[in-house]
C-alpha cells in the first residue's frame, strides 16, 4: 500500500528551469537526493513559455516544479515542498529549534545575491563572512553537521554562481584566504557523488552566462555598471 503511494507522489513532476540557473540546481539536486524521477522542460530565457507563464503569472520566473498539474514556484519553497512530500533523505531538521534556525539561514541566504549594483558585491561578500563566522566556526562538514540539509542547499548553488562569475571577470572574489571554512565546506559539498553527478560544466555555464551579460550590456548601452547577478530577475 505504502509503495502504491508513493508511486501516485511521484507521478507527473515537471520542473521548468533554466540548466544554468542557481535557483534552478537547488531543485535539481532536491530530487536528485530524493531520487525522484521527473521531467526536465528548458525554458528559453528570452522567450518563456506559455505554461510557464501560466504556472507562474505572478513573477513570471523560473523555476516552477509542476505536481499532478500544480504548480510551485520560489526555489527554496519548492525544497521544502519536495522534503515534506518525500521525508527520505530528509533536508529539513525535524527538531522544532533546529528546523528554525535553518531556516533562518536559508531566509539570509536570499540577500546574498544583492548586486544590482557594482558596491553590492563587497556587501554579497559580508554575508558570506557573516554565514561563516556563524555557521562554521566549529569547523563541522557541513550546515547540516556531518549530512547535509537544506541550508546546504541553499548556499551551495549560490557559491557555485560566485565561482562561476570568478571565471568571467577573471578575477577572486571568495578568495580561500578570506574564506577558508566556506571553501572548506565547498570542497565536501561539490564532492558528494549525487552534487557532483549533477553540477553544471563550469566552462559551459561561464559561457553561457557571459553571453548573457554581453546581450544585457548591448541592450542597456549606457549603463556603467551590468551587475553578473541578472538571473536573479528571473
């Protein structure tokens, strides 16, 4: 009865994202770790699809995970959906305090992607510091303690686009030596078979990513300033 059950939960999940996207990985590896099987659908950044802005005609953006025809939007809330809905390999900590100070940290992490503006970036880094200093001064494995949990999640797709924005500008900018325990915990994170079966070609996303920048740049010409962190308008 139980198997029977769980094979309805699993039927029809549509997950609508871009393969590059931060917000779309942390879903993708949600079901990954879950070990559930879905339909992967690519939207095109530049010309959305109908169900997509049907599904979500609030924000228009990606990505929606689609459940039997439903639909559910926000990254992060979608997690916490998929975590609810299939407690194996459980993300979310079931005590009561240690569920609120998780998801604590993964409500912060929505200001670590700030730079809509060039000064930003310094300030995206502060909270980096801050998540450390807080998080991982004890030196554990991960936010979760030896397994990961949501805030892993979370934070781990968001210091991968850092990375991947490192390669574009060509520049450091979470240098180990400022963040020695984040790049610590990056290296056991990108490291677990499931994360790294499923991470986006570097190389690939930071063309990619590139391209993108350099079409808003022709679109905007003028602007001083082209924040790297314009997926997070999508």
């Amino acid at each position: 009865m139980e198997e029977v059950a769980l094979n309805t939960k699993m039927e029809n999940l549509k997950l609508h994202g871009f393969w590059y996207s931060p917000f779309t990985m942390r879903v993708v590896w949600t079901l990954k770790l879950k070990g559930l099987p879905y339909e992967n659908i690519e939207e095109d950044r530049y010309n959305k699809s109908p169900q997509l802005l049907e599904y979500n005609p609030v924000h228009k953006k990606i990505p929606v995970l689609v459940h039997g025809g439903k639909p559910i939007c926000e990254s992060m809330i979608i997690v916490q959906y998929i975590d609810e809905l299939w407690p194996q390999n459980p993300l979310v900590p079931l005590d009561p305090y240690e569920r609120a100070q998780a998801m604590f940290w993964v409500a912060y992490s929505e200001q670590m992607i700030p730079a809509q503006k060039e000064k930003d970036v310094e300030k995206a880094l502060e909270n980096f510091k801050v998540l450390e200093d807080h998080c991982l001064a004890d030196k554990r494995k991960f936010f979760g303690g030896d397994k990961i949990n949501i805030v892993d999640i979370a934070i781990g797709s968001l210091f991968a686009f850092f990375v991947t924005i490192e390669d574009i500008k060509q520049e450091k900018v979470l240098v180990a030596e400022r963040f020695p325990l984040l790049h610590l915990w990056f290296d056991n994170f990108k490291n677990i078979s499931i994360i790294k079966e499923n991470f986006p070609d570097r190389e690939k996303m930071s063309a990619t990513i590139k391209s993108i920048m350099e079409r808003r740049r022709a679109m905007e010409a003028g602007k001083s300033y082209i924040s790297p962190f314009i997926l997070r308008t999508d």
